[in-house]
C-alpha cells in the first residue's frame, strides 16, 4: 500500500470504485463488507500497483534528471560562446 500519503487506505480507496465493477465481478458494495481475504488481495494488489508506478515515477524521473543535465551543458556551452 502506498506509504505515507494521508486519506489514502484501502477502505477509501474500495469505496471510490464504482458500483456496477464490484457487482460484475461478486464483491461487496462497501469495504465494511469484504472478507479478510478481500482485504488482504485488495492490499496486495494496491502495493502492486504502487510499487509499479513507484518504479516507472522513478525511471520517469532520471530521464528527466539526464535531459535537464543535457541542457544545462547546451546552455553552458552558449553562454560561454558570447
């Protein structure tokens, strides 16, 4: 489960699902309703896709972090120029 983000527990975020998705596939309404083993699937699933998207925000990142120190060395370069 995402660490240190206030507001966001399973319970919110269960909750914040449409209806009509959790009627489709057999699960409960609200999270009050869930099995333990709903919870305990539903918070492997949430560090998942967490732990996903903590990758690529980090991979996205050092791109970034390589472009920027690309264009420090291009504005460098220019500025001694003049």
């Amino acid at each position: 489960m995402a660490k240190n983000v206030p507001g966001l527990n399973y319970e919110s975020v269960y909750d914040n699902i449409p209806y009509h998705v959790k009627e489709r596939v057999g699960l409960p309404l609200t999270s009050t309703n869930l099995s333990n083993d709903q919870v305990r699937f539903f918070l492997e699933f949430q560090s998942a896709i967490s732990d996903i998207i903590h990758e690529s925000f980090q991979e996205e990142r050092e791109s970034i972090r390589q472009l920027a120190e690309e264009m420090a060395g291009v504005c460098n370069q220019i500025l001694e120029e003049d």
